[in-house]
C-alpha cells in the first residue's frame, strides 16, 4: 500500500524507501521534507480503504 501510495500521490512514509525526488509527480504545493504528520485511521477505515484499492488492481 505505502508504493502504491508513493507511486501515484506522492505519499511518504518512514519505512518506505522511495527516495527519488517528489518533483518528479508535478504536484503544486508538495514539499521535499515531511515536517508533521498524522495518526493513521482507525483499522476498520484501513481494512474498507484496503479493500477498495484491492478492487481497483484486480
């Protein structure tokens, strides 16, 4: 989930090293460093939004 998040929005995370420039998207108003961050949504949202990425692959 967290390449498919980086691959198609930018999305970064800790843990995951895609580490090429976030220009390469040409998304106005993304920053190069990551200053705060959020927690994650609730395990029943991650399964739901899980389950309509899983769709939309297959």
């Amino acid at each position: 989930m967290q390449k498919l998040a980086w691959q198609q929005h930018g999305f970064r995370s800790a843990n995951f090293s895609g580490t090429d420039g976030i220009k390469r998207f040409g998304v106005p108003g993304t920053v190069d460093q990551v200053t705060s961050v959020t927690e994650l949504p609730s395990n029943d949202a991650m399964q739901a939004i899980i389950a309509i990425l899983q769709k939309q692959q297959g």
